[in-house]
C-alpha cells in the first residue's frame, strides 16, 4: 500500500505553480469520466422521467436537459483541472489557450457550439418541429447536439446539419407558432358541368375527410374556381389540415384526391383530358381513295 501511494505521488508535470502527480492524473480521470456519465443521466430523467410527470413539451424538456448537461459538464471539467492543480480562479490562463486554440482553426467548433445555445435559448427551431431547408431537405428537428442538428425526414433519412447554418440561411419552419397548414388541392371537370352542384358537393366532401381542422370559423374549407383552362373548368380545394398530416403533404393530397375523384365519378361529372382536334384542309393526291367506278 505504502509502494502505491508513493506511485501515486510521482510528479510528471510540472509548470511553475502547476504540479501533475499520477495520482491527481488519475483522480482527475476519474472525476472526468463520472460526471460525463452523471450529466447524460441527468439529461435522460428530465427527458424521460421529468417532463412527463409535471406535463413539460417535447421541445423544452430537451432543451433543460441539454442545458443541465452543458452545465454539469463544465463543473465537472473545472473540478478536474483543479484536481490536476491548476488554479481555476485564474481565468485569463485559460481564456488565452481557448483564444489560441479558436485562432488555430476551432472557429468552426465555437461557431456551431454557440449557434447550439442560441437555438437552445432564442427557441426559433426546436426539437419537434417540422422544417424546411434551402438546399431542399424537409423533416422533423429530433436532436440539437453541440455541434450539429439532426433533422429526419419523411423518408426516415437522418441529415445532419451544422448549428451555424440554422443562423446564416434561410429556414422555413412549419410548426413555429401554428402547428395546422392550409393546403391548396387542383383539380378539373369537364366545360358544361354545373358549377353550383360542384360546389355543394366538394363542400361538403371535404368537411368528412381526414385531417381537416374544422374548429376555427375562419378555415373553415372553400373551394376556389380558378381558371376556365383550354379544355376544362379548373377549382382548388382550400384546407386547412392537422398534424400530422402537414408533415405528409404528398401522401394527404393523395388521400384528397382520391375522394374528390370518387365523388365526381359518383354524380356524373366528366373528368377531361386534354383534346385535339384536327382539320384537313387538303389532302396529297397520293392519298386520295380513287373514286368507285
């Protein structure tokens, strides 16, 4: 034992007030790797345990969590230097390696982490809600980490996207303050339909489909008669829809369709295609039938 702790007490760096034994090495270590590991359980309980019992959203039981993460993380990180023997009261030491390391090419690094924070905090984009990117991707926020965002998309695709770009593009978010969506479904019937009995029938098709919010007197459905086109009369439904039928327009405007196809079908109307016609004028005598003798 008495071999141990002289072990133990082994300088291997010393740098002015700064003295490292293998046992403060080791303590530090210690300390390091359990508060790691207490910050991710912390993180878990308010998640999984807390925010369902006292009621708390999605969005913000995770950003608590990340921010008693980021907290625990950086005690335990204060405690360990200070095992190791340095003197955490003396910030200036420490402000002055992070700005070299940042000036080495961490900018990146310190961008993404406090574009984390500011997401965490300005709550513009947050876990759970549905977004749109420039580049074209669209999906549910499921993560904000330190460094990046993990977006998924409809088709369970994870992206992965640096927490500066949130804050230097354009996002479009559909669930930021209204979580329904107005929709706009075009279709056509045939020139000579009678225009009023499409418009009861649509009507009232479209306050028995899916999804459609009917709780609010200034979305209610309407149906839009858009264009007398070349070879049809062209409407569009307007609706406004629910999650989590906003987050699936294509397949919503599938089921849509599909009823309105089936209720034109059902009461007679023509659903046109379009049509040609064509005159001849004059034809090559080649292609002339010879007259009957």
């Amino acid at each position: 034992m008495n071999e141990l702790l002289s072990q133990m007490n082994i300088v291997i760096f010393q740098a002015g007030n700064v003295i490292m034994t293998l046992g403060s090495l080791v303590a530090s270590a210690l300390v390091l790797t359990m508060g790691y590991w207490f910050a991710r359980k912390i993180r878990i309980v308010i998640q999984k345990v807390l925010a369902p019992r006292f009621n708390i959203n999605r969005s913000t039981a995770f950003a608590l969590g990340t921010m008693a993460f980021y907290v625990m993380v950086i005690l335990t990180t204060l405690c360990a230097l200070d095992l190791l023997g340095f003197d955490i009261s003396n910030l200036a030491i420490v402000a002055g390696a992070l700005s070299v390391g940042i000036g080495l090419g961490l900018q990146s690094i310190a961008n993404n982490f406090v574009s984390g924070l500011l997401l965490l905090f300005d709550r513009s984009i947050k876990v759970g809600d549905y977004i749109e990117l420039s580049e074209g991707y669209r999906g549910s926020i499921e993560q904000i980490r330190v460094r990046s965002t993990i977006i998924r998309t409809n088709d369970d695709i994870e992206v992965i996207v640096p927490n500066s770009h949130f804050l230097s593009a354009p996002v479009i978010n559909w669930t930021l303050s209204e979580a329904s969506r107005r929709m706009h479904i075009p279709f056509g019937v045939g020139y000579g339909s009678d225009v009023d009995k499409l418009f009861d029938i649509i009507v009232e098709l479209a306050h028995k489909l899916p999804d459609v919010k009917l709780d609010d007197p200034e979305r209610m459905p309407r149906l839009w008669f858009t264009e007398m086109g070349e070879s049809s009369l062209n409407f569009e439904l307007i609706l406004w829809v629910k999650p989590p039928a906003t987050m699936h327009s294509r397949g919503t405007t599938s089921v849509m369709l599909r009823a309105i196809h089936k209720a034109l079908q059902e009461h007679g109307f023509e659903i046109p295609f379009p049509q040609h016609d064509v005159h001849i004028r004059t034809m090559p005598d080649t292609m002339r039938t010879p007259a009957s003798s």
